[in-house]
C-alpha cells in the first residue's frame, strides 16, 4: 500500500497549492476563505490558525456534506506539513469541490513564519494535563472549565487535605480554603496537606504553599475565619461548588442555608473512627441538609466536641471521592451523588448506598421556607481546637 507521502506526490499536480503568508494575508480580508485543518485533535490542541476548522483528513470525505456545504466555496486546506491536506484537496476535487487549495508546508510553515497562533493550553499545560486531555469527557474544553472554576472548601484538615490535592493537581484554577486553625502535632496523622516543621503555622497558609508548589496554575485563597453568619454570602458567593469537610453543626447548618440561597453544590463528607459517608446536596435538585435534619440536636445532646478517633487513612477515601465529585460536578458529566448518600466501611472494606429524598416539608429548600435569615446556632463548640481551648483555657488560635 503506498504511503500517505507517496499518494500526496501522485495527486499534486492535480492540486492548487498556496503559500502560508497568501493564506494569513487572505484570512484578514474582507473575502476570507475557510480555512480547514486536516490534522488530528490532539495536533490541534497544540496549536491552531485562529478561525480554522478541525475536520481531521480520515473524516472529511464523510463529514463534507454536512460540514463544507458549499461546493464553489473557497476552502484552504491545511496539516502539519502540506502532505495530508494535499490528499484531502484532491478527495475533495474529486467530490465536486472546485475552489479548493491546500497550504504548502503545512502548520509547520505558518509558525517558522511567526504567524498568529492559537493555543487553548499552553505548552506547560498540554504535558501537564495530558491524562486528562486524553480523556473525551474532560478534554480540552473540560481541562479549560476546570481551570477557570472556583472550588471553596470548608476546612483544610483531614477531608480539605486529600480534596485540595486533587483538585489543584487537576487544574481547579481556584481554590478558596476557609479555616482558622493552626497546623499541631495531631494533625499531621491525616492532614497531608501540612508537614512537620509547619506546626504552629496558619492552615491557610500550609495549605497555600503545598498546593501552589504542586500546580502553578492553581491560586489559592486563604480565609483564616470561621464561617458566620456575617462573612458567608461574602465568601460562598463568588465559587462553583463547595467542599465541606466540617465538623461541627453551627457550620454546617450555616452552609446549608447558604448554599441553598445561592444554590450552589456542596460535597458534604463526614468521617468517624472507621466509617466515612459522603454525599451531594445540589439545591432544588435533591435534598439539601436540613431535609434530613430540619434542626441540629439540642447541643447537650449532640456528640461531644472532643476529638473523635479516625483512622488516618478515611478521609484520605472520603476526601478522595469528594474531589471526584466535585471535578464531575464542574465537568457536568457522570452521575454525581445527588439524593444518594454512600457509606463506606473501612474495617471491611464495603460501600452501602441509601437513597435521599427532599422534604417538601424542608424549612429552606422546602414549599413554605421558615428559614428565610442565616442562624448563627450557640452552645455548640466549633471545632475540638475550641473545644481543647475552653478545656484548657488556651487561646482557641494560638500565636505563631
Ligand atoms: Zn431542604
């Protein structure tokens, strides 16, 4: 079988062949022609001529009708080197297309020309995500969603640290972190994020530096606050979706409202000893929070602040499938955690699903709203730091 070289030398002479500088000066004209790229997707990726069109040589006999309608319209052909879309301008003569050409030299001419090229990615980027981009659900356009998406999340501890890493290492070109701890000794069990010779340190700022050292791409915006009543709108209102990771019912229950009014996605994980859960709550279209739970427990009632035991490897799961969630929820593909609530046993390695429900009843997402004003619930301690504050009379932040 002769080679696509030797079928490019065969049909050549039957062929109009243009210069790279005729084809730029003719793009800027009042009559420009169509300028189609024969290459294959990933060439492409790489670089392209502004306002060309992607109909790779293998397809284009097929995809003529519908793509290149107009038989007696001017159409340049190119490729990387004026070999496959010599093959191509004579396919398309041979189907009746009669102002057809094809680019000497390719793309490989247009740039040694320094002629205006367009990249989605940059060079960096392309070898960076190349995983990704190999992936037809994520893709060039995906990797460009994920790039230009704000993802916040609640905490930087023992879910944050895994989904954090995830998710700058994917490319979520924004990551708010919102925590007012300082990195301890305990923390270092679980909390990948932070490192040994950090303990004292803002979370915000360990997290800041690890993240930003993984991936240049990725910004990271550093809230050393808690979540109020005050500062919630402020913050929630400028991401795409939400990580929470927090262990306490006051922010909770806040973040559900606001979540709700902003109708923004929140991945809720939870994590106790050996089991961890997680789930979606998208507003209005599955349960949020407070159908589950209209009200927190009286708080002589709900399980003590003190820290609770965790295996250290469990969030680094949940935390996992959280950041999974999240860069599905970005991508709007795949089937998200919606109404489903996934329950994962470490001691036996098992995952149960339960199916969620809205409550028509719901006091924020619900027919007849109760909550309509952010409550700031009291008598609940915020954290075990605080908890171990008020226990030991140290400051709950204590200095650097
Ligand atoms: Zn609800």
């Amino acid at each position: 079988m002769p080679s696509i070289a030797q079928i490019a030398a065969q049909v050549r002479p039957f062929i109009t062949e243009v210069q790279a500088e005729d084809v730029d000066r003719e793009r800027r004209s009042p009559t420009p022609p169509r300028i189609v790229d024969v290459r294959e997707q990933h060439e492409w990726d790489a670089g392209h001529i502004p306002g060309a069109e992607l109909i790779p040589l293998g397809t284009i006999a097929q995809a003529a009708p519908q793509r290149l309608p107009r038989k007696d319209e001017k159409i340049v052909l190119h490729c990387a080197a004026g070999v496959r879309s010599a093959v191509a301008a004579y396919q398309l003569q041979e189907l009746g297309y009669s102002a057809v050409a094809s680019m000497a030299g390719g793309f490989s001419a247009w740039r040694e020309l320094g002629l205006e090229v367009e990249a989605p990615l940059n060079r960096d980027q392309l070898e960076r995500y190349s995983r990704h981009l190999l992936i037809p659900e994520v893709g060039i356009d995906g990797q460009q969603k994920l790039l230009r998406s704000k993802v916040l999340l609640i905490g930087a501890g023992g879910l944050g640290s895994p989904a954090a890493f995830y998710l700058a290492a994917a490319g979520v070109g924004t990551l708010g972190i919102i925590d007012s701890d300082v990195v301890d000794a305990t923390n270092l069990q679980r909390q990948i994020l932070h490192t040994s010779d950090r303990i004292g340190e803002p979370k915000v700022d360990s997290a800041k530096r690890t993240l930003e050292a993984l991936n240049p791409d990725v910004t990271v915006v550093g809230y050393r606050e808690r979540l109020t009543s005050e500062n919630i709108d402020r913050i929630v209102a400028d991401y795409d979706v939400i990580v929470d990771g927090a262990d306490n019912f006051p922010t909770r229950y806040l973040l559900n409202d606001a979540s709700v009014k902003w109708r923004k996605p929140v991945v809720h994980g939870s994590i106790y000893r050996f089991e961890g859960q997680v789930t979606v709550f998208k507003p209005f279209e599955g349960p949020c929070y407070r159908c589950l739970f209209h009200e927190p427990p009286p708080p002589e009632m709900a399980p003590s602040c003190a820290e609770a035991g965790v295996l250290g490897v469990l969030p680094g799961i949940i935390g996992t499938i959280q950041a999974n969630e999240v860069i599905k929820l970005l991508l709007g593909t795949g089937e998200p955690l919606v109404g489903r609530y996934l329950l994962f046993d470490a001691t036996d390695t098992t995952f149960r699903e339960v199916k969620l429900h809205r409550d028509p009843q719901c006091p924020v997402c619900g027919e007849h709203p109760t909550i309509t004003e952010y409550i700031d619930y009291e008598g609940f301690c915020a954290s075990p730091a605080e908890w171990r504050a008020e226990h030991s009379g140290e400051a709950a932040v204590p200095a650097r």
